[in-house]
C-alpha cells in the first residue's frame, strides 16, 4: 500500500499514513482534530530491502502456465464425470 504524509493544519503534526490511493485520512491522531489533515506532496517511496529481480512478465508468465494446467485439469475431471 502506498504511505502518504499529512500536516495537521490545528497541531502542526506530521504523520506518515498507509492507505489506498483514493482514501483519504480524516482525523489527526495527534488532536483528534476531523478534517484538518492536508496531505503533502512528497517523493516516491520505496523500499530496497524488499525489491526483486523478478520481471513483471515472468510472474504473469508463470501464472498463466499454472491457470492452464488448472484448467485442463478441471476439463479432465469433468469428461470423467459424464
């Protein structure tokens, strides 16, 4: 999920945030303050520890292969069920 960070225009406070793109936050944690949060333009993210060498196409490559064997599976089953 992607982190945003907010300012607290009662407390001053800043907070980093973790939600979905189209939520927003609402309260302050700090003063409990509703609808005094703006959020704040910020540099992308992002955490190196965790990052792959895995392309994007080999995954879906990989599910794809997995999806048809899955399903001439199932295509079996049901020929022997007739």
């Amino acid at each position: 999920m992607p982190r945003y960070e907010y300012l607290c225009v009662v407390c001053k406070d800043r907070m980093t945030v973790v939600h979905l793109s189209d939520e927003t936050a609402e309260e302050c944690p700090a003063c409990g303050a509703i609808d005094s949060l703006k959020k704040l333009l910020t540099n992308f993210m992002m955490n190196k520890k965790n990052t792959t060498k895995i392309a994007t196409g080999d995954i879906t490559e990989a599910f794809i292969k997995d999806a048809k064997k899955d399903l001439k599976q199932q295509k079996r089953e049901l020929k022997n069920k007739k």
